[in-house]
C-alpha cells in the first residue's frame, strides 16, 4: 500500500525570507521534526515563566 505525503499533514505559508531562515536553522531535520523541537522549547520556556 502506498501512503501519499501529504496524508494526515498540512502546508503553511512563509515568506521566502521566513522560508530561508527556518532552511538554515533545521539543518539536517525536516521542518516537521525542527517545528516540533521548537514548539517543545516554546512550551517549557512558557511553564517556567508560568511559575515566576
């Protein structure tokens, strides 16, 4: 069975300049994997500045 990509995923819109930026920061991780090692940052710095 073949399993398109695109299942079960979404697109977003940057701009080139945005799209150029995430490019050099994700170095060898998808922009799946780097999105979710940001938003796991995102979500930590958020509870540690919750219990300030």
């Amino acid at each position: 069975m073949v399993i398109a990509m695109s299942e079960g995923k979404t697109t977003i819109q940057l701009t080139e300049a945005t799209r150029d930026r995430l490019y050099k920061l994700k170095f060898r991780r998808t922009y799946d994997q780097f999105l979710n090692e940001l938003c796991d940052l995102y979500e930590v710095e958020e509870k540690k500045n919750q219990g300030i």
